[in-house]
C-alpha cells in the first residue's frame, strides 16, 4: 500500500505540481500578490461574502472548481494511457477498498489548493448564519472528490468509459484551450521558463510594494519613476529567451508567408501578458498616489519597451554582451524621456522607435556564432 502511494505520489501528484507550476504561480500572484498584506483578510473576507450573499457568483466559482478538477483528472487519465503509465495497471491486482483508498488519496492531494479555499469559504459561511450554503459548498467538494476517485479507478481497471470519464472528456473538449500560434511564447515562459518568470515576478512585484505598500503613506514620485523602469528591465532576459526560442524551435516560421506585423503582434500580446500582474498590482494599490492615466501610460509604454528589447534581440544576432549594453541605455533614455517629456511622448516615442528596429531586423537576422 505504501509502496503503491508512493509510486502514484511521485508520477501524479508530483509531476501535476511541477507541470502546472507556472499556472499556480499566476494565481497566487493575482490572488494574493496584487493586493496590500494588510487587506488581504478583509479582500479575501469580502469575496467570501459575495459568493454566500450571491448564487450566481458562488455557481461561477463552482464551475471554476470543476474546471479544475476535470484538469486534475485529465492529467491522472493521461499518464495512465501513456506508454510509460501501462505498468500501473498492476494496481487492479490490489483489493477494493485499498484501491478506492489510494484514489482518494490521488484526487484529494491535486484538489487540495481547491478544497482548502472551499473549507474556509463554508466556515465564513457557517459562521455568518449561512448554513445551507455551508453545506452546499461541503457536499460540493465530496462530490468533486468522488468523481476523481471514479474516473481514476474507471482507467485503472478499464471498466468501460463510464459517465464520468465521458463527461469529463466532453469538458475538456470543449473547454480546453486551443494554443495557436500567438499563444507559442507565453506557453514556452510558463512551461519551460517558469523558474526565470518566477524569479522576475518575484523582485518586479516586490519593487513595486516597496513603493506602493511599504511607503504608501509618503509615496514618491520621483523614486517611482526610477525604480518602475528597473522592473520592466528586469524582463530582459524573459524577452531574449522567448527570442531565441522562436529562431531556434519555430525556425520553420521563417519558411511560412508571415508578415512581420504578426510577428510583432505574438510579441506584444507575450508582453502584455506578462506585464498584467504589475499593471493590476498598481491599480489596486494605488489609492490615489498616482493618476489611474499615468498607471495606464506607463503600463503601455512597458510593452512597448519590451517590444523595443525584441527588436534589438534581433538586431544584436542575440549576443548577450550587446544585448544587455543596450538594454542598460534603453532604461537611461526612458527615465530621461518621462522626466522631459511626459508619458504621452514616451509611450509614442517607444512605440514607433520599436516598430522600426524591429521591422528592419527581423528580416535581416543572422544569429552571432
């Protein structure tokens, strides 16, 4: 039984974990990370209360939390039929009960995230005099625990595709996302450079509740406009990787009729991306510090910034001695622009000079040997 835990802990759980670690990572920062460390509570608190209070927000939740669990059996379902999963069809040899046990076990760790938000929410709810909706939430989650441990023991044992399993493809299905090919780059940063995307977030969302959070009260404008342009150059190197992932593994794109525009749109759309933690985390804990306009302005002109280091990837035949020399004047001319100029000035300044290095070097790339 140990030995068997042990084996499924280790190609399910933990490599679920390790796969999604860019997706989990995104939720906790958007959840958690974007909002004051002394309103969390009372932020979380007042969500609580809006889903008891409201049955169609607490049934979107509920769709939310199926969504996830229907991920969770996908991935057991998939390792299962894989040609490397067939030896875990030995676990139909066990009894039973310590089959349906081990399932549980399965299902209950992958929705844990899950399942711990929701026991909280039915404690919120018990306490302020909701019950029935205390027990809705309860029922809810054995329920969502029950058809994991089905559809697990189902592609174990080859019992047929039962209702569940069919139910559960059918959603995915449906409801999977198609990655097509403005999606490449900000799949490759969340599957393959989540330790880098982590590390940038980490400091870029720190720098900014140093001066949003930390001295809220005696915000300065001036620190702001100095140290906001270091986190966007922090994503530098997010930027090189996603270039030399899309001349190395999509050098066939070269051979396609793509205009550079689409080009430029999957990187502006890999930019923006990347950079909605930081604008959300402004907004949220701007509190009249700075005008919503100019959080905005800024916003913009950050992915044109990081528009402007694609382009002079490009153009340095990502050598990265080069690479970085520019990225250290492009961060000296964008403080030196926003102080002289406004923020109008510079998003278009930006804007325009990065559609131009990198059209004229797109075409004309050669990697440095």
């Amino acid at each position: 039984m140990k030995a068997a835990w042990n084996i499924l802990s280790k190609i399910m759980v933990k490599q679920f974990y390790i796969a999604n670690a860019g997706f989990f990572l995104f939720l906790f920062l958007f959840f958690f990370g974007i909002v004051q460390a002394g309103q969390l509570i009372w932020y979380h608190h007042s969500l609580m209360l809006a889903m008891i209070s409201s049955p169609l927000f607490l049934f979107i939740v509920m769709t939310a939390w199926l969504l996830y669990n229907c991920k969770c059996i996908l991935f057991c379902t998939s390792v299962i039929q894989s040609g490397n999963g067939g030896f875990l069809y030995m676990l139909r040899a066990l009894p039973f009960s310590k089959q349906l046990l081990l399932y549980v076990f399965v299902g209950t760790v992958l929705y844990l995230p899950v399942l711990a938000y929701a026991c909280i929410l039915a404690t919120v709810a018990y306490t302020t005099g909701a019950a029935i909706v205390s027990v809705q939430v309860a029922a809810y989650q054995l329920l969502m625990i029950i058809i994991s441990t089905t559809a697990i023991y189902s592609a174990i044992n080859k019992t047929g595709e039962s209702a569940v399993t069919k139910l559960v493809a059918t959603l995915g299905s449906l409801l999977s996302i198609r990655i097509g090919y403005h999606a490449f780059l900000i799949t490759y940063i969340l599957h393959s450079r989540k330790v880098t995307f982590a590390v940038v977030k980490l400091f870029s969302l720190l720098m900014l509740s140093m001066l949003f959070v930390r001295n809220s009260d005696s915000f300065d404008t001036d620190l702001f406009s100095i140290f906001y342009p270091l986190t966007i150059t922090a994503h530098a190197a997010l930027v090189l990787h996603c270039v030399d992932f899309n001349e190395t593994l999509l050098q066939c794109n070269r051979n396609l009729p793509l205009h550079w525009l689409k080009v430029a749109c999957m990187y502006l759309l890999t930019w923006f991306i990347i950079l909605l933690p930081e604008a959300a985390f402004m907004l949220i804990n701007n509190h009249g510090n700075m005008p919503v306009d100019i959080i905005i302005l800024q916003s913009m002109a950050a992915v044109a910034c990081l528009l402007l280091f694609t382009g002079m990837a490009y153009a340095c035949g990502l050598d990265m001695e080069r690479y970085l020399l520019f990225v250290f004047m492009v961060y000296i001319i964008l403080l030196i622009l926003q102080k002289s100029a406004g923020h109008l000035v510079t998003l278009a300044a930006f804007s325009a000079l990065a559609l131009a290095v990198f059209q004229s070097h797109y075409y004309s790339f050669e990697r440095e040997k």
